[in-house]
C-alpha cells in the first residue's frame, strides 16, 4: 500500500478525515442508526459489514434517571460548568457547547438518529463499515477524497497514510448535494446526498478539512489553461506576495505555485494552493486561498465562496 493518488489526468481537490456522525441530543446520544425508507433497521443487510452494536432510542424516563444521576454527581460543580458553558458560548478557549442551536430536523437529530438513509439498493448502503466508529479497529482512520471526477474514501492504519486502503468510490454524477448540520459537535456534521434521495450523515474532526470537504462537494473545476490574462495575473500577483511576506517572516520565499481554481456558486473564482502532503488528522492542509471575481478583480465576498 501507499498514499493514495489520482490517476493520469484526475485532479485532486480535496482529503479529510470523516466517520459517521454519532448523536447529540439526550434520547440518541452516543448512538447512530443505519435505516430504509420505512426506518428499519438495516445494518444487517449491508453486504459485507461486521456485527456492531445494537442501540435503542433512550424513553423520558431513562433520560430522566441519567440526568439525576448527573446532577447528583456534579452539584459541588454547577457554577463551574454554568460559567464555563457561558464563556464557551462567547466562543472561550475553555470549549464549546456540544450542541448549539436549535435542531433543524428533529425527527433525525433528536427522535431518531439515522447515518445511512437508502433505500433497497441504495447509493448510500455502498459505503464502507470503517466509517463506522464502533465497527473499524482501533488506530483506524478514514479519509474522504474528492477529485474533479469521483469520491474516494480510503483507510489507513497507525497514522500512516503512506498505508491506504481504497474502500470505497464512486463518480461524481451520483452527487446531488452537500449540507452541512448545525445540530452536532463543533457544526461539523454534513450529509451527502445521492441522485436516488438516499443519503448518509458524516462528521470530521477538522473544521479546515470539512470546509475544503463542502467547498470541493459543490464547486466546478477551472482548468489553469483556461484562466483570462486578467485571471492569470492575479493568482501571478497573489503568489508573489505570499513568497514576498514568506521571506520577510524569515521563511525562503520558495512557495509551491501548484494550485486550482473553481468557480463558486456566486460566479467568482478561487485559487488555493498548498504545499504540505496528506497528513492523518487534517488530511490536506490548505497553504493559502485567493478569492477573484470573473474579471480577476477582488469581489465583495458572497454567500458560498468560501464554504
């Protein structure tokens, strides 16, 4: 095995790190569900898929027994955490809230939690047990991979990307959609869906990955020889300044030019460049982006170009 890479031709977008999502609110906290269209139950139809844990929607009762026990075990805390819980809402460095918000869809945030969502058949039931945090082996990570003609997600073991495994793939044209959840742990929860309405629901530790992730999910590629003079000269100009403020910070001021350009849904177009290679916890770390209007002028930033 090695680190994986597109074929002749394919250009690489975009790698971060993904699993499914794992419940938040009180009745389904620690939990996910893989279901049809009935809302059955459908893990152990997947082909394929190792037995994994079995989990029931928490009743009020039991939800009301867990929250006793809590209270009782942290009464001598309160003001701590209450304070704590304020600061972290202001956005202190002592946290955040694990859920903020109101859920957007209780019916799949709160009274059910579903990660795979497809019918008999289904796009979505081709995904790979790893993503599943209670299946895969420990020191196990899963990466999302987006080129400008499919998804990847690959595994490695031991932090080691130069170990991939290719788990599972499949053409772009099976994308209908990208949404990103704001019911989950830190907004970084995001559902794809499919052409045939099924879906599933991921999370990634890494907001810098999931936001390349939701940017590449949704935008078309510029081919570099297709850029205006204009379009040229301004990534040109942008690239010298970065080498310019590089050697003034010490640095050599040598900066890999390599980048891609794709056209957002506003019109404008960003570049983004970067210089380091796929590493486990971020996956591809992004090194600069440079936002330009059709003209290659500087536009007043729009909803979406940057998400």
């Amino acid at each position: 095995m090695a680190v994986w890479e597109p074929r002749r031709g394919e250009t690489l977008l975009s790698r971060g790190p993904v699993e499914f999502a794992t419940g938040m609110a009180a009745p389904v906290s620690g939990m996910r569900w893989f279901r049809d269209t009935e809302r059955r139950d459908i893990q152990h139809e997947l082909p394929g898929w190792p037995e994994g844990p079995t989990y029931t929607v928490r009743s009020r009762a039991d939800r009301n027994v867990r929250s006793t026990a809590r209270k009782a075990g942290v009464f001598g805390h309160t003001l701590v955490v209450l304070a704590a819980s304020a600061l972290g809402a202001l956005g202190s460095p002592f946290g955040e809230p694990r859920i903020r918000g109101k859920s957007e869809d209780p019916e799949n945030e709160v009274d059910d939690f579903p990660v795979i969502w497809a019918q008999q058949g289904g796009i979505a039931r081709t995904l790979p047990w790893q993503l599943d945090p209670a299946r895969r082996p420990a020191k196990y990570r899963t990466h999302l991979i987006i080129t400008d003609v499919r998804l990847v997600v690959v595994g490695f073991p031991d932090d080691d990307p130069s170990r991939d495994e290719s788990l599972c793939e499949m053409d772009r044209p099976f994308i209908a959609r990208a949404e990103r959840k704001k019911f989950s742990q830190g907004h970084r929860n995001f559902t794809i869906t499919f052409t045939d309405d099924s879906w599933c629901r991921l999370h990634s530790y890494s907001e810098n990955a999931l936001g390349r992730i939701l940017r590449h999910l949704s935008s078309t590629l510029v081919p570099l020889d297709q850029l205006t003079s204009p379009q040229r000269n301004a990534i040109h100009a942008y690239l010298a300044a970065r080498a310019e403020s590089d050697r003034k910070s010490g640095g050599s001021g040598r900066l890999n030019p390599y980048g891609i350009v794709t056209r957002r849904p506003s019109g404008n177009l960003l570049f983004e460049t970067w210089s380091e290679p796929a590493e486990p916890v971020n996956g591809i770390a992004g090194y600069g982006i440079h936002l330009m209007s059709p003209e290659g002028g500087h536009p007043t930033l729009q909803p979406g170009d940057l998400d």
